[in-house]
C-alpha cells in the first residue's frame, strides 16, 4: 500500500469516528421528553345568580307544604294582601305557582299558553272598529282590564315580595322542572320584568288586522314585539302606566341586597 491509500485511508477512520462521536454526544445533550398527555376538559361552571333572592334565609320557618298542595296557602296569603273578593275574581283556582312560572317564563315569547294563564280573563269581548281588513282597538277595551288593574295598584309590592319569598323554593324547582336544571327563576322573572318595562307607549289609533280568527297588529314591527308587551299595549296607556309602576316596585323588592348580619 503507498503513501497517499495510507493517508485517505487515516483521514476516512478520523472523520467516521468524528461522526460516530458527534451523534453519541449530541443524544445525550437532548434527553427524549414524553408526551403531554392530555387533560381533560374542564366541567362547565354552572351559570352564576345574578339576582339571588333578598332575605331568603329570614323567610318564615313555618314548613313550606310541597307543590300539590300549596294553592290554598298561597291564595290565603295573596288575599291577606289583595282581599279575598279579588283573589276569588281573579286568581286561578288551582296549581298557581306552576302558572305563574309558566306565564312569567313565556312573556318574552311570542305566543302565551291561554290554559296556563295565572289569572282570569277580564270580562267581556274583545272589540275592534272597523272591518276584517282594516280595524283599530276599541278604546271600550282597556275598561275591561281597569278592576284588575285597580287591584294591582292598591298591592303593597314588598309585602307581595315577602310571600314570594317564602314560596320562593316551589317556584324554583318548578321552574327547574320546566326545562332549566341550572336555571335560577328569581333572575327569569327579573329578566321578564325589564322586558315589560320596555314596552312602548302607543298614542293614537292603534291599527288592527284580522287574517283568521283572533285580531292581530297591522303593523309587524308592534306584531312581532314579546306576547308580555303586545298585553301591555292591548290594556291601554293608562292602564299599563300601572302595571309598570307596580313592576318597578316589584323588581327593586327582588332584587334588594340581603340585610348585613
């Protein structure tokens, strides 16, 4: 073997041997890291109350009965306050707090469940003037809501708040039952309330149609406003002028922070 074999030959076994020394040093600088494994999603917090009831815990200690039998107690407490003439006129008779969650749940909707309804329908027929093609409400109409209204102004709102209170744990497992397990119905109502509240002021003729049977808004923007409005606006300015007072009254008595122990 000559000279250069020699030396290509030493120069191949160096730069192999460099390669070789490389590769060994260069896993050892890098330790192999395991995969991440992955963690699970986290549960979904339940939506927080934003009106929790006031004063809950200082509600009667006298025992609440379950929800079968509960309209007796509730009407007995609505007439201390309303009379018993117009607990009698226009309070349902039976299964009254799933009514009233039912009714106060669908306001904001488009249509209300008449055999649902909490309270009877006032006297006397709807009216509109005018033909199937064009009409316009009745002022006779608002006088039929005015006895009931009357009765709604008289009510003392904190002390009607008081009661629900104290019912307050039938109104929400009902409310649960109805479709909403997290839901808390203390902050529905409060949510109905401030829809009502929006509910504009209508002067003049308010223009109607009747395409089938029941007489509806000609105007679509007022038609498709929630059911709880279209009521409002059917009851009259002076009459829904009322009710919103009272909701007011109502929606601050629901809605006061808890007394400071």
């Amino acid at each position: 073997m000559n000279r250069t074999v020699v030396i290509r030959t030493a120069l191949a076994v160096i730069v192999i041997g460099l390669g070789v020394w490389y590769y060994v040093h260069t896993r050892a600088a890098k330790p192999v890291v395991p995969p991440v494994a992955a963690q699970p999603a986290p549960a979904p917090e339940e939506p927080a109350i934003a009106h929790p009831i006031p004063g809950a815990g200082d509600a009667s200690k006298a025992p609440l009965p379950d929800l079968a039998n509960s309209d007796a107690a509730l009407s007995s407490a609505v007439a201390a306050l309303a009379g018993d003439a117009a607990v009698k006129s226009y309070l349902a008779a039976d299964n009254i707090i799933r009514r009233l969650v039912v009714t106060v749940d669908n306001l904001p909707r488009q249509k209300v469940a008449v055999d649902k309804r909490p309270v009877n329908a006032p006297p006397g027929s709807f009216t509109a003037d005018g033909d199937e093609l064009h009409s316009t409400l009745n002022a006779r109409n608002f006088a039929r809501y005015q006895p009931m209204v009357d009765v709604v102004r008289k009510l003392d709102m904190q002390q009607l708040a008081t009661v629900y209170v104290r019912f307050y744990p039938l109104f929400q497992s009902v409310y649960q039952n109805l479709g909403y397990p997290n839901g808390y119905f203390n902050d529905r109502l409060v949510q109905v309330i401030d829809v009502l509240l929006a509910t504009p002021q209508i002067s003049g003729p308010i223009d109607l149609v009747r395409p089938n049977v029941m007489y509806i808004y000609a105007d679509p923007t007022l038609e498709a406003r929630p059911a709880g409005q279209k009521l409002l606006i059917r009851m009259g300015p002076e009459n829904a002028a009322v009710i919103k007072a009272k909701l007011v009254e109502l929606r601050a008595a629901v809605t006061a922070a808890a007394p400071k122990r």
